[in-house]
C-alpha cells in the first residue's frame, strides 16, 4: 500500500528535520564542534541509516520478503502512527530540554550542564528512546521481521552509545550525576 511508505517518508523528514535544524542552529550559536569523532556514534549513524533505508525500501516497492502478518494492516498503520507520533514528541522535547547542552556523541573536550528537567526527568535518553521507537513503528507498520531483527540489533548500538555517555558523564558531573541515576531510568521504566 501506498499509505507505509509516505508515512514512514513523513515521519523520516519530520525526525531528521528536527535534528539537522538543531545541529545547524546550536553549531552557529557556540561556534564549537557539536559532533564527536566516536566510533560508536559513527557506525551507529550508519545501522540506523540501514534501518531507515530498509523501511524505506520495504513500504516502497511493496516487498514481501521477511512479512509477519500479526496485526490487520490498518491496525498495524493506526498502532505505527501513534509510535512514530510519541517518537516525535519525545524527539522534539529531548532537542529543545538539552538546550545548548546538545552533542552528537561524547566530546571530551567540551562540559555541558546536566540536564535533568524536561523530559529528562522521566527518562535520562529520551533522544535515544525516540529512535527506538521510531525503528518499532516502522516494525510495526510493515510487520517485517527483516526490520524487527535490526531494531533488536539497534538496542545493543543504542545501549552501547549509552553506557559510554554515561561513563563520560559520571567523569564530568560525579555526584550530580549519580544522584540522577538514581532518580531517573535510562530508558522509561529501566
């Protein structure tokens, strides 16, 4: 059906969007470096690309290949939506509490305050929940095992790219940050 692909499309360029305006405007308003040359963050750009080039690639031409039919097709839609709307906002919150505190992986060289208000107060990686939640909506509107296999491998880059922000983190904000991991989960409710 026509309706996956401009979904997933829409989604895509609502989320990316969001990112590039973030990453355009806080570049020019510092005047710093916002990414940083990790490895982690590298390869990760990279497997969520291949996620959303997949999806992409799926919805478009309509392929069967790796189909797992749980759900009737406008459920899977009507469930999909409301995922990718929740990504969204989730997305949208965690770019706007960061404030000038936004990276791109772990830069060293630079301290940023600990954000701990905003929708950092449910979650300590709302930007990272909301990209799980997008690869599930996507998952969940093609019902593909092909897509549902690399979101399970995407947990592992994103828990990965977590444990070493929050090792940096624990280096940069000590008891602070201690404090807020043990008031706020790293995910919603973990």
């Amino acid at each position: 059906m026509a309706a996956e692909w401009i979904i997933i499309l829409v989604h895509l360029l609502i989320f990316q969007g969001m990112f590039i305006t973030k990453n355009i405007t806080l570049g020019k308003k510092i005047k710093k470096k916002i990414r940083g040359n990790n490895i982690e963050a590298t390869i990760s750009i990279i497997y969520f690309s291949l996620i959303i080039v997949v999806a992409l690639t799926i919805s478009i031409f309509n392929i069967s290949f790796g189909k797992l039919q749980f759900l009737p097709d406008s459920i899977a839609i009507i469930a999909g939506l409301v995922l990718l709307f929740i990504s969204l906002v989730i997305y949208g919150a965690s770019l706007v509490n960061l404030g000038d505190s936004w990276r791109v992986g772990v830069l060293e060289d630079q301290k940023t305050k600990l954000i701990t208000s905003g929708i950092y107060r449910f979650t300590r990686n709302p930007y990272f929940v909301s990209y799980l939640l997008m690869f599930v909506g996507y998952t969940v509107i093609l019902q593909n095992l092909l897509l549902l296999g690399l979101t399970i491998v995407a947990m592992f880059f994103v828990h990965n790219m977590i444990l070493k922000e929050e090792k940096y983190l624990h280096t940069v904000h000590a008891k602070d940050f201690s404090d807020y991991i043990n008031k706020v989960p790293r995910y919603i409710f973990i």
